[in-house]
C-alpha cells in the first residue's frame, strides 16, 4: 500500500464509521430499539473494516520507486577523515557570594 491509499483507506475509514453510526442511530431511532441500533452498528463497521483492512490493489496505485541498493552510495566522509571531532566545553563556575 501506497501513502496515497494509506490516506484513502483512513479517509474511507473516517468516513464510512460516520455514516454506520448515523446510519444506525437512524435504524434504531425508527424501530425504538437499542440493541438494533447496536446490531447495524456492528455490522456496518464489519463492512467498513473488510473495505479498508486488505491490501486492495486500488490502494497502490502510486506505487514508491526504490533506489536498487548496487547503485546506492555510502555518505562521503571526506567532511571528517574518519577522525572524530570533539566540543570542548567550557566549565563555568557559579560566582562565590561575599
């Protein structure tokens, strides 16, 4: 999966658990029943949750291009020679109180 259909998958997601709790707070509503409410509840996120959980193949339509490790080059280290380089660090002492 792609970052794009990362996003899209979170968007269906967000979207789509929305619409399953109006959807069935509106069935539960009309039928004056909670556990009704509940059971479309459920059901409805089962349904939003086997739309986003598999890797679908329109979830990697911008596939990312990597780089062939025989062609990638190690960082030049001609800024430090291989030497390390310290901080000196300077000790500063409180002034005494007279």
């Amino acid at each position: 999966m792609d970052w794009q259909g990362q996003k899209l998958a979170e968007e269906i997601m967000q979207w789509g658990v929305l619409a399953a709790a109006a959807i069935a707070f509106l069935v539960g509503y009309f039928m004056s029943s909670f556990q009704v409410m509940l059971i479309v509840y459920g059901v409805l996120t089962l349904v939003v949750l086997l739309l986003v959980v598999p890797d679908w193949g329109f979830f990697n339509k911008n596939p990312l291009e990597w780089l062939d490790p025989k062609l990638a080059q190690p960082p030049s280290s001609s800024a430090s020679d291989g030497k390390t380089q310290t901080i000196n660090s300077k000790k500063t002492s409180k002034p005494s109180k007279k």
